[in-house]
C-alpha cells in the first residue's frame, strides 16, 4: 500500500480554497480491484460480500480505499487506526483514529468509471459527480428538482448542451444539500443555485433560504468527461473543528 495522496488509481484532481478533490478511477481493473482489498477493514470487507453485482461493489471498494489511503496521509497515521462512524441524525460518515473523531472533512461521490473524494481540514463538505451522457425521464426532472428561473435556463439549450447543462445544475444542488447533510429531507427545488451560475460563472457563493446565516462556497469543477461540483461551508478562521 501507498499512504499519499496519489496512488495507481487517484490522484488530485482540483484544489478549490482549502479543500482539495481526487479523482478515482473506477474502471474495470483487476490489480486495482486486488490491491484495493488490502485497504479494507473487516467490516468493509464483510460490506464489499453482499454487493450482488461487481459494478457497485468495485465502486465502494476503490473508493473507500483511495479515501482510507488519502486520510491516512492527511492525518499522518497508519491505515489500521482509521475506522468510520455515522452521524445518527445526518446518516453522514466522518472518520475515527483511534476511537477519536478526526479533524478533518470528507465527502465522496461516484457515478459511472469517476469517483471523487473532497477533503478540508475543517467545515461541512459535500461533492457530487455525474458522468456525463444521456439521462431517461431528464424533461421530468427538470419539472420536478429545479425553480422556475432555473428551468428557463435549460428550455433554452438543446441537444447535448441542454444535457451537460442539466447535469451541471443537478450537481450544484447535490453537493449543496450533501453538505447540509439533510439528505432527502431538503427538496432541490426549494432553493435556486446562483444566478451568475446559472449564467455559467463556476464559482459563487450561496445561502439556503431557511438558513441565511451560514454561508457557502460554491464551485463547478466539471470538465467533458463529468459533470461534478463542490459545497464548503465558509466559517471563522477562529472557529473550532466541527463548529460553525
């Protein structure tokens, strides 16, 4: 095993403030799949048997070892001291050395043959990626997640840009709510990604309309091979992990 930060399938991918993104290939890979195993705690092996199909269960296995194998040189510890818990009211993992909760933030996101992971030493984070290529039911979906001005943005383009734009604003909205850490409990059409966004700036800030004291970074790190974008929580250079 390789403790760093670039390994035989991740590597860095974007620096965006102080957090940074890897990419993960999940492509089909059997030395990857196989050196992936020795990364795995027992628990996460036992995870890994009840995939039914290879696909989902090659995707958790390279991701959690690539996020176990960033962590460890972040943290500057050995990869057996890492263990992860989840919150009980969020359903969000956050990462334990040696029983102690960790200071530093995670999220991890995967579609298709691209997995990312964001990591920032302090703050809410969320990451979100969609490779890019047709989506069923897209015409329902725009009704259904996105605000009026929103879809008036995308019943503008057509063709593959209408799907790239689509998939751009969806990933905005899901690292948005994966930061929240509200899950399913927050609707994607109740809030508006910003105008300028829209308008194909990839970099604003943001504020939940319920929650306008907390502001939030947001960036679109996508490039033609995916769509993705990442949410940090903008907080006191003098506040304490964990705390706003």
């Amino acid at each position: 095993m390789t403790e760093s930060g670039t390994g035989s399938w991740w590597q860095p991918y974007r620096r965006v403030g102080d957090a940074t993104v890897f990419h993960v290939d999940l492509k089909p890979h059997a030395d990857h799949e196989g050196d992936s195993l020795a990364w795995l705690d027992a628990t996460e092996r036992r995870r890994l048997q009840r995939f039914q199909i290879p696909g989902p269960g090659r995707r958790f296995s390279l991701c959690r070892a690539a996020l176990r194998a960033v962590l460890t040189g972040r943290l500057a510890c050995r990869n057996e001291r890492i263990a992860f818990e989840v919150h009980d009211d969020r359903g969000k993992p956050f990462a334990m050395v040696d029983g102690v909760p960790a200071p530093i933030s995670f999220n991890v996101s995967h579609s298709g043959d691209h997995g990312l992971i964001a990591v920032a030493p302090r703050g809410r984070l969320g990451v979100d990626v969609e490779q890019r290529q047709p989506r069923r039911h897209m015409d329902l979906l725009i009704d259904t997640v996105f605000t009026e001005p929103e879809r008036a943005v995308l019943t503008t383009a057509e063709g593959r840009d209408r799907t790239d734009l689509f998939l751009d604003f969806w990933t905005m909205k899901e690292a948005l709510i994966k930061a929240l850490g509200t899950g399913l409990s927050t609707d994607p059409a109740s809030f508006e990604i910003p105008p300028e966004m829209q308008r194909g700036m990839n970099r604003s800030t943001f504020r939940f309309p319920d929650l306008p004291a907390v502001t939030w970074h947001l960036d679109n790190i996508g490039n033609q091979a995916y769509a993705a974008a990442v949410a940090r929580e903008m907080i006191p250079e003098s506040a304490p992990f964990g705390e706003p």
